[in-house]
C-alpha cells in the first residue's frame, strides 16, 4: 500500500519560530483538534503582545456568532493603549459561508491590517474549511499564516508528560509514558487532567503502571482491548466484567460494538501480519497509528489467538450490527453479551 503522507506542520514551525523571535504577525487562523496547545500558545502570544494590567484596553474578544465586519473594523482600528500591539480574537467565526458581500469586506480588511494589530481567528467548536478558489483564501495566505495545532508526535508527546510529571515532583519512566496515552489518548487536553490526578494518587516519586491502573480513566478503545485481552488469558469474569462496567456507564450497545469491530478487524489485521512475517511498524501504518506502541500491543494479543478465531470474531461483529440494526427488535445488550460470550467458549491458542 501506498505509504500515508504526514500532516503538513509547516505553519505550525514557522508560527513558533515567529513566536521564539518575537516577531508575530499580523493575522493568524489557528485550527486544529490540539486545544490545549493551541490555548497555551494564544495565551503566550498574549503576554508577549500585551503590557500586564494593560489587557482589558488592547485585547479585544468575540464570539463568532456575535460578529460583524462593522464591529470587527472598528476593533482592528482601535488605537493601542500605553502597549505597541492590540490583539483581537475572534473565535468560531465561519469566514467562507459568510454572504459575498461580507466576504469581500473582510477581504479588505485582511489585506490591509495595520502594523499595531494582531487578528487571530480561533477555531474550535466549528473546523476551519478554506476555500482556495475565494479571494479571500488568497488575501488569508498572502498577509497571514493558518497555523494547525494537531495532535503531537509519539516522542514529543512522552517528553511533555515527563514535563508535566516533573512539575508535580513526578517522574515516569518512557514505557508507561506510552501506556498512559495509549490508555487515556493522545489529545493533551485529556491527558492533562489524568496526569493531575495520577500524580496526586502516587505514594512514591516514581509512577508506576498501577498508579495509572488505579486513577486514569480509559478511553473506549482500551478499554476493549482489555476485555479482549481477559478473553486471550481465559478470564472470561474479567471480560465479562468489563463489558457490564461499560453498559452500566449507559454506554450505547451499537457504540460498543462498533468499538469491538474495530478492535478485532485491526487484531485480524496483525494476526494476518505475524502470518506473512511482518513486524509492528506494517500494522501502525496500515491502520494510521501514529506510533508504534499500539501496534506492538496488537501484534503481542494476536500470537495469543489463532488466524479463524480472528476471522470469525469480525464476521460475528458484522452479523451483530446486522441483527441491531434490523427491525426484529432484538435485545441490543443480549446480543452485545451473547457475542462475548461466543467468542470467549471459541477462543483458541
């Protein structure tokens, strides 16, 4: 298969080096499902553009839903107080379904933002969708930079959890670094919370894999792979506990089942891996993992399963989501149990 490009991060780099040299622009489109990295650099920009005490007068707020060109005019004009810059943030305003007159008046804005202002369009509730034939997206490219906070790289993920940790008087080691975010996701905006209360939990300097166990909150794909992974040791109670803790959490049956299908699609994919002789790294890009440690743990649960169980643990989900979805009014958590249950009796080494 053809190898998968990576993201473009070219005006993300550029933005930090703006930032590192104190040289910020004029007007920023910042997108992106990284939050927390975006909200930590707006906040930077902030200091670093507006005098302490001095920012109720020189930073301007809006609500994209709240916002005209008139009153956006009107801000970028406002002269700065006792403070080189002003900075104005507009957030969640959706600049290409705007009508054309507007588009054309905000396209003379753009194009003609004075040196004191700082316009920064946030987007974070709605996604940021140019349209390259506009004129508008040609005045956003020529005065500005879109800058895309997306979800960080393996290894720089782990060093700002070691970061984070160490700020608590913390220290993990790299390996459960990677089980954390394999655990709770890769997003910072959720680790960051998890990571407060681990290192709250944790007696000693050092984070074990238990003080994770015992206070982080799984994401659903895990917690899948946990069950399947009681199923892979022969403990079906632990499978079967796991499956009516996630129900009881009035999880839906067909949201489950479709994290299930998942799962087991990307084991059969590993266990059709180990097969023809391919290692981890074929299975993280066959699935677009962005690392590889999800996918060693996938590599490691199929040597526990053999190539038909794996094939027929994907049939019997497919035929599962058939009968949920049908209108014989099939009990959607019966099904969900009887399907682990079949596949915990058929499991086999």
């Amino acid at each position: 298969m053809p190898p998968k490009s990576k993201a473009d991060r070219t005006g993300y780099q550029t933005f930090k080096k703006d930032l590192a040299s104190g040289s910020i622009g004029r007007l920023y489109i910042f997108c992106g499902e990284e939050a927390y990295l975006r909200d930590h650099y707006l906040g930077r920009m902030k200091k670093m553009l507006l005098p302490a005490g001095m920012e109720q007068f020189n930073c301007h707020i809006f609500q994209g839903r709240d916002l005209n060109v008139s009153t956006l005019s009107h801000a970028v004009d406002t002269l700065p107080m006792m403070s080189g810059r002003t900075m104005v943030v507009v957030s969640d305003y959706d600049l290409y379904k705007a009508p054309a007159d507007t588009r054309d008046a905000l396209t003379a804005l753009l194009s003609q933002l004075p040196d004191y202002c700082c316009l920064v369009f946030v987007y974070d509730v709605i996604e940021y969708r140019p349209d390259a034939r506009t004129r508008l997206a040609a005045a956003i490219k020529e005065h500005g930079s879109v800058v895309k906070f997306q979800r960080q790289e393996q290894g720089d993920l782990v060093d700002w959890i070691h970061r984070r940790f160490r700020a608590l008087d913390r220290e993990i080691d790299s390996r459960d670094a990677q089980y954390l975010i394999f655990l709770c996701g890769d997003l910072m905006n959720g680790l960051i919370s998890e990571i407060g209360k681990i290192g709250a939990y944790a007696k000693g300097r050092r984070v074990t894999r238990e003080d994770i166990d015992a206070v982080a909150v799984a994401q659903l794909d895990a917690v899948v792979f946990q069950m399947t992974d009681a199923i892979a040791r022969n403990d079906f109670d632990r499978a079967a506990a796991v499956l009516g803790e996630l129900l009881q959490m009035q999880e839906p049956p067909i949201k489950l089942l479709a994290a299930m299908g998942k799962h087991f699609r990307q084991l059969y994919s590993a266990r059709l891996a180990l097969e023809y002789g391919k290692k981890a790294g074929y299975v993280a890009e066959l699935w677009s993992m962005r690392s590889a440690y999800p996918a060693e743990k996938l590599m490691d649960a199929a040597r526990r399963f053999s190539l038909p169980w794996c094939r027929n643990a994907v049939i019997r989900c497919a035929q599962t989501d058939l009968a949920m979805k049908s209108v014989t009014g099939a009990d959607a958590k019966q099904l969900l149990v009887s399907l682990l249950l079949e596949l915990a009796q058929e499991r086999t080494v």
